[in-house]
C-alpha cells in the first residue's frame, strides 16, 4: 500500500487525541453525505416530475403531427397521407379539425380552441389519466359529447351535473360581414360538457369533441387542420420523419414531440440545471469544511510531521497524507450518501410514503425515477470539488513546515 495513503488511514480510522478534530472530521463527513443524498433525491423526483409531465402531454402530443405549411387545413384524402394511416406500425391515426371560437355557457362567455378528433384519438392515450372530473367521453347512444379544459370549466363555471344547460358554440360563417345583423355571421351549435381534463395552461383552454361535430360547425366537410400520428413502441420514430418529409414535400411541416413543445423541454432543462447548480453550491460549503478539519489534523499532528520529516519524509508525501485524508472523508461521505438517497427513493418509489397533499387523480405522491447517469454526476461533482479541498488543505499541510520542525 502507498505510504501516504496508509498513514491518511490510520488518521481518519485511528483515535485521536483531540476529541474535537473527530468531531469536526465527522461533521465534514456528514456534511458531504447529506448534499449527495440530497443531490441525488431532488434530482430522481425531479426526473419523476418530467416523466409525469410528459406522459401527461403524451395524451395530447403525438409523436408526429403533420401540418400545412401556409393555410389552415387541408386535404387528407391523398394516396400518400392516407396510406399513413394504414402502416403496421401505427397504433393511433388521427383526423383533427380545430379552430377559435366563442363559448357560451349560462351568462358567461370564454373564447376557446374547438378541437375535433376522429376516433382514433382514442387509441394509444391513456386519457382517463387526465379527467379531474366526469369522463373522457366523446359520443354515447349517438350523441355527441365535448370534454372542456380546467381553464374553460373554470371561466364558464360549468356544472357537469346540471344536463340541463348546453355548451354553446359560436363561430363565424365564411360569409361573415355581408348581413345586417352581427348574430346571422355566426353558426352556433349546441353540446353537453362529459368531462373536465387538466394537464398544463396549454391545453387546459381547449374543448374537444367529436370531428363530425367540429366539421358541422365549421361548414368543413373534407379538410383537416392536423393529422396526429401515434407508433408501436420501438419504433424509431426519427427514421420516419425524416422519410414523411422527403416523401410529403414543401407543402407540409412534420413536428415531432420536441418540436411541438419546444418551451416545455427548455423549460424542464433549465429548471434541471439550476436546481443541480443551487445544490452544488450548498455541497461545495459541505466539502470545504474538510478545510478546518485538516487544518485542526495538521495541528495535532506536528510532532507526527516533524519525526516524519526526520525519518527522510519530504513536503511531498506530508502533501499527499492531508490530501488523501481530505478525499478519503470526501469519497466515504459521498458514497454514504448515494446510498441513502438511493434507499429513500427506492422507499418512495415502492410505498409512496411522501405525498403532495393534493388528491389529485393524476398523482398524489412525489413520483422518482431513478437514473445512473445522476448518480454518476453526483459522484463526479463530489470528486472535483473534494480534489480542489484536498488540494488546499495539503498545501496549508506543508506551509509551516519549517517552523514546526523548529518547535520540536
């Protein structure tokens, strides 16, 4: 075994005679394990959180949506977009129909996006996921139904147990401007609400029903806003873009999940980074108190030093005693701590001991998900710092060195 290693050992293992320098060595130690447990349990809930989100937006965000590049709608009816449909891969193919309107409901009004879906929107979605109250249905014993977002239930105030009052739905007739009276430039349809969903302020203006519904109201009896297309798992869904857009021309923009929710993975990424950087800080106030430890070591250890010194030892092997005390406290507090964050998300994971307090259907505990790239990012994080500490401390180790000698 290497000499100053050996000797880092026996000081941090052995008893020493300040009973305040265990103390302080112990305080560093622990000082390192609580910031790397926390470090790597505020980041595995923090992966949870993304991963609920994104299943959440999974619901109304396929995995390619294909749109026109100029115009609001167009013909879905041709060979090429039609056979998309029909690929084996497909689990959901969805006709959308979507446009701005004015809602009416009692005496308040809202303007909200109308979205109408064929019935494949039902297909590879786990929707009842997102229903805060009624159900996620959209026809029943031939009656069209509509789903509302939070924000409009909350605007319009809308009963779903009173079946008595109609969603009513205004929107301008391509006509519109040529009749005497406002009302005639507007066709109006009426709907009862099934459902309330709530996911993100994105889509929780929105109100969804049948297409059919949509294309009667919007005098649209053939185009489409957006065609929404949902694969198989495992199936790599970049090959197939970049093959549509070669295929479907100019004409159309193909957007996959990222690229429609662009601010969303910005905003999980930044809000990432700043929580890892906030908590590295507090641990790199953790790890330099392995500074005052080795400082108090030094002192009680000068007449070690000294006959070390003697014995041939030179500043070298007295540097690298303190600097591989400094990691060894550093390394043993991380992976203590890696280990307890470990078991309290696994804890977690398995019985949902912390809860939100919400009773909220979507969830009401703190989801975590665990992921070995963090736990090596804790561990590497902890190394640079520690090395950076060590190798202050070393170098306090040997300052005096001479005067030390003296005193002995």
């Amino acid at each position: 075994m290497n000499t100053s290693i050996y000797i880092a050992k026996r000081y941090l293992f052995s008893k020493k005679q300040t009973h305040v320098i265990n103390v302080i060595s112990g305080i560093s130690m622990m000082g390192v394990l609580v910031g790397s447990a926390a470090l790597i349990i505020i980041l595995s809930v923090f992966n949870g959180l993304e991963k609920v989100i994104l299943k959440l937006y999974s619901n109304f965000t396929p995995e390619l949506k294909i749109e026109p590049r100029l115009g609001k709608t167009f013909d879905p009816n041709t060979p090429y977009l039609a056979g998309l449909g029909r690929d084996v891969r497909v689990v959901s193919y969805t006709q959308v129909l979507q446009e701005k309107a004015l809602i009416k409901y009692a005496d308040r009004q809202f303007i909200s996006t109308v979205k109408g879906v064929s019935d494949g929107f039902f297909k590879g979605r786990t929707l009842d996921s997102t229903i805060q109250s009624g159900s996620f249905t959209l026809k029943d014993k031939g009656q069209n139904f509509a789903v509302i977002g939070a924000t409009v239930q909350v605007a319009l105030d809308v009963s779903l147990k009173n079946q008595f009052t109609y969603l009513q739905i205004f929107s301008p007739k391509r006509s519109a401007g040529n009749s005497t009276n406002p009302m005639n430039d507007f066709t109006f349809r009426s709907i009862l609400p099934s459902g309330v969903f709530g996911i993100q302020q994105d889509f929780d203006d929105i109100i969804i029903t049948p297409i059919e519904f949509t294309r009667d109201l919007l005098d649209e009896p053939n185009q489409v806003s957006s065609l929404e297309i949902i694969y198989k798992k495992g199936t790599d869904v970049d090959a197939i873009e970049k093959r549509i857009e070669e295929k479907i021309g100019k004409d159309f923009t193909v957007k996959n999940r990222k690229e429609q929710n662009t601010g969303l993975y910005k905003t999980i990424n930044y809000e990432r980074w700043s929580i890892f950087m906030i908590l590295t800080f507090v641990l790199i106030i953790a790890i330099f108190n392995i500074i005052g430890s080795l400082t108090m070591l030094v002192l009680d250890k000068r007449k070690d030093i000294a006959i070390l010194t003697s014995l041939g030892a030179n500043k070298g092997l007295i540097r690298r005693i303190f600097f591989f005390e400094g990691m060894m406290i550093s390394v043993i507090g991380c992976i203590g701590g890696l280990i307890l964050g470990l078991i309290v998300c696994l804890v977690q994971m398995q019985f949902h001991i912390i809860k939100m307090g919400s009773s909220l259907s979507v969830l009401d505990a703190y989801p975590v998900a665990l992921k070995v790239s963090d736990i090596g990012l804790v561990f590497f994080t902890v190394i640079i710092i520690a090395v950076i500490a060590s190798g202050i401390s070393s170098n306090l180790s040997v300052k005096r060195l001479d005067e030390i000698k003296a005193d002995l």
